[in-house]
C-alpha cells in the first residue's frame, strides 16, 4: 500500500478488501518515510470525496507518476476530472482511509 500526503494529512487510497477494517475506525502501525507511527485510519467511502482526495494526490504527482503511485491506468494522456475519479471511485469500490496520530 502507497501512503500519500494531501494537505499535511496521511492517506491511503485503495479498493483492496482490507479498507473494511477502517470502516469504523481502527488502529494501525503506518510505517511511513521508514518511521513507524501508531496511528488510527478512518474510511472515506463517498466516491465524490474520494475523487476530490485522488485527483489532488494526482495532481501532486503528475500525470505519468500519478499512474504508478495510486495503482491506476489512465485512459487518456491527461490527468482524469474530479468527476471521472469519482465515477471509477464508485464504479471500482475505491476508497480512501485518512490517518491521524494517536495521543
């Protein structure tokens, strides 16, 4: 799993299985820049708040390397509309899982 920082947040956008463990908000070990941090995830599973986080973190990337860090194929050479991210966040179950310290 990739992490990405969008705004000074931690986050993880996947549509694996494993995103359900957050759906409540749990804890986890985030090994992140080779620091491990106890922190708690909390899913985002609104594709239009997920296409909003996805196109910023793309954005801050770039086309070509946006593709290889979120996991994605691009259907065009160009960086997707917020609105095409949320329709493949609806249509392929992608979520997001924003991380905070825990005190």
């Amino acid at each position: 799993m990739s992490a990405h920082r969008i705004d000074g947040q931690l986050y993880a956008i996947a549509n694996a299985g494993w995103k359900h463990n957050f759906r409540d908000g749990a804890e986890a070990q985030v090994v992140y820049a080779g620091k491990t941090t106890p922190m708690r995830g909390e899913l985002i599973s609104d594709p239009a708040s997920v296409g909003e986080l996805a196109h910023r973190c793309a954005e801050s990337y770039g086309v070509k390397r946006a593709q290889t860090m979120l996991g994605l194929k691009f259907r065009e050479p160009r960086m997707p509309t917020v609105e095409e991210f949320a329709d493949a966040a609806a249509r392929e179950k992608i979520a997001a899982i924003r991380f905070t310290a825990v005190h």
